[in-house]
C-alpha cells in the first residue's frame, strides 16, 4: 500500500509538469484502482470469509 501511494504520488507531481511522460498518468489511474480495491478489502467485517485477490 505504501508502494502504491508513493508511485502515485510520484506519478501526479511530475507527469503534470513535463518531466515524465504524461502516459504516467495512467499508472496514477492504475495505482488509484489498487488502492481502493485494498481500502475496500480491508474495510469489511473481519468476521466474513475474505476473497483471495
């Protein structure tokens, strides 16, 4: 998850300003899917049989 929001967060500062491809932003997109599949995941009742991803 950390891995993620770092690479998003990478992706969002410096795509926008010409320093890495804009195509960049379609792994913010992809990283912005991954981390809420994970916040969705995590967010359930503990108690309920947990679907392998």
């Amino acid at each position: 998850m950390a891995t993620a929001t770092v690479l998003l967060t990478v992706d969002l500062r410096y795509a926008p300003a010409g320093r890495i491809p804009k195509t960049y932003l379609l792994d913010a997109a992809a990283e912005i899917g991954w981390l809420a599949a994970w916040a969705r995941q995590t967010s359930q009742d503990p108690r309920s049989p947990q679907p392998r991803l």
